[in-house]
C-alpha cells in the first residue's frame, strides 16, 4: 500500500471507489487475466497482487472497450495493444507535469507538508473534472488534425521537412545554475519553441529539455520555423543562443514519432551548426532556391557522422544580406 492509499488520495483522483481485484475485472471482461494483464501493462500500470482489490468500475469498462475494439474487427490486438502504449505513455508525461505543478501551487501557498494530503483530496475535487474535459477536447482537436493530414496520404513515402535546434553549452551551464534555475529555463525554451513552431505552421514531434525536434510539411515553413527561433530565443535573458539543423527527405512516422535518414541527418546538422546559426542539407537548399524570403550561402564540405560528407547549406533571412 503507497502513501496515496494511506491519505485517501488514491480514490480522491479516482472519483470512484475501489471494487474488484485483477481476477473479477478480468472475469467481467470474459477474458483470463493473463490477456488483461497485457493491456494494463501496455498502458503502463503494474501487475498488482492477485488479491489486491485496486480496480474500479472504470477498469472494467476500460478493459470491455479495449477488447470490444479488437473483436469488432476495428483492430487486431497487436495494434490495440500499441494504441494502448501511446496512450499510457503520452497520459503518464501529462500526469507527471501536472502533478509537479499542483505540487509547486501547494509550495506557493505556502501549505506545509503535514496538511498535504488533505490538500489534494481538495485539489482533485476541483481539478479532476475539468482537466478530464479538457484533456477529451484537446485530443479530439489534434486527433481531427492528425486524420486530416493522414486521410489521402500514403504514410510509406511521407516527405517532410525536420528540423532539430538545442541549446548551446546546455550541459555546462546547467551545472552553474539551481535547479530551480534550470526549470524555469527549460520551461521558457520548450514553451517558447512550441509558440513559435505552431504559430508558423509546423508540428512539435518532441522536446527534450534543452532541445525540440519539429517537422513541416514545405521546406519554407521550416526555414521560417528554425529564423524565429533563433530570434525569439536570443531575445530571452539568460537563455544560451540556439543552433538548428533543417533537412528535407523521406520520414517514417510511427506512433506519432519520425524515425529515418531524413531526422538523423538534421540532429547531425544541428551537432555541426554554429551557436545562432541554421545549417540545411543540400535537398533542403534545394527546395528554397529562389525563395525571396532567403539567403542561402554554401559551406564547406564536412564529414556528417554516419552519412559521409556533405555540402550543407547556411540559411539567413533575405535582409539579412
């Protein structure tokens, strides 16, 4: 038992009551509680004991729908059980951030550790119901996104523009500073880079801390995507200058991931760029010649690890020139 069943907290986040051990849920399901197993696994929750009583009416409806979509024919479980890891894992890195920021409101308040407990048993009253609303809209939102970009393409021949931009001397600067510091930084940068990534029409894949990877669908939008960057950023006190790395090519999108040459080739460029700088693979440069809206200037050939030399590209604004 973890402290959250000690303090009530558990059930208090639940909305609902603890029922059934792994073995009912499964029984109400119809299905034995190896194959049940699976499915909470893929969402990321772990096996419980086989008479712990941990599960509510919402795992049992959860459970039913997970495997009324495979017996529908909708899917085959394989790619249920793959929906189900997306699920879990983009859920569980949503819970965690907002967790810590309920944690930092409580620390704001001033509310000391004893009172706690009884702190977030009122704080799930409140907040519970309208993130989950939120949390529906919002997916429902990039979900119609998502299948209006898919619907009439053939997702084994997807051409894109990537982009990669990091933080110069991150890793040094981030042992000179707190770790309060250090997370109000890394929260400027990544909400920073997502303003102007969808503001200007691209799509943030991922960040990691003190680098953000994006795509877009024409080589100008994500020539125009890595200048502001470099712009916005260099605006903001304290922040370390950026670097970005554009290449144009054949991507493999998988659960809502890009994977290939194309996005290994733009995290190498970005290695190799210099601090302010954009540096852009030949097909990139390729597609913006003659767009008025830049300058492209060649470089020097270089070595790029793990794909051979290359004459890359800098790209700098028109007027820059």
């Amino acid at each position: 038992m973890g402290r959250g069943d000690e303090n009530g907290l558990t059930e208090a986040f639940l909305r609902e009551p603890r029922r059934y051990t792994s073995h009912q849920v499964a029984e109400m399901a119809g299905v034995p509680v190896y194959r049940a197993r699976r499915f909470w696994r893929a969402l990321g929750f772990a096996n419980v004991a086989d008479d712990a009583v941990e599960f509510t009416d919402s795992d049992v409806e959860a459970l039913k729908t997970l495997l009324g979509m495979v017996s529908s024919g909708l899917y085959d479980e394989e790619h249920v059980l793959l929906m189900a890891r997306s699920l879990g894992g983009a859920t569980a890195r949503l819970a965690e951030s907002q967790a810590e920021l309920g944690v930092e409101a409580l620390d704001q308040a001033g509310v000391p550790l004893a009172d706690r407990p009884r702190a977030w048993r009122r704080r799930a009253e409140r907040v519970v119901p309208d993130l989950a609303k939120l949390l529906v809209y919002a997916w429902q939102r990039q979900l119609a996104a998502a299948a209006g970009r898919m619907a009439d393409q053939d997702m084994s021949a997807v051409r894109l523009a990537v982009g990669f931009a990091d933080l110069v001397a991150f890793t040094r600067l981030s042992r000179q500073i707190t770790s309060s510091e250090l997370a109000r930084l890394i929260d400027r940068f990544e909400g920073g880079s997502a303003d102007v990534v969808t503001s200007t029409g691209g799509r943030v894949i991922k960040t990691l801390g003190d680098s953000v990877l994006f795509v877009a669908d024409k080589a100008h939008v994500a020539a125009e995507i890595a200048l502001r960057l470099v712009e916005t950023h260099a605006r903001v006190r304290g922040l370390p200058e950026l670097r970005v790395g554009l290449a144009s090519g054949p991507v493999i999108w998988r659960m809502g991931d890009v994977f290939g040459t194309t996005v290994n080739l733009a995290s190498r460029l970005t290695a190799l760029s210099l601090p302010g700088s954009i540096l852009a693979d030949p097909a990139m440069a390729e597609e913006l010649e003659g767009d008025r809206a830049f300058r492209l200037r060649p470089v020097d050939r270089l070595s790029v690890r793990g794909l051979g030399e290359m004459a890359p590209f800098t790209i700098m604004r028109a007027e820059a020139g």
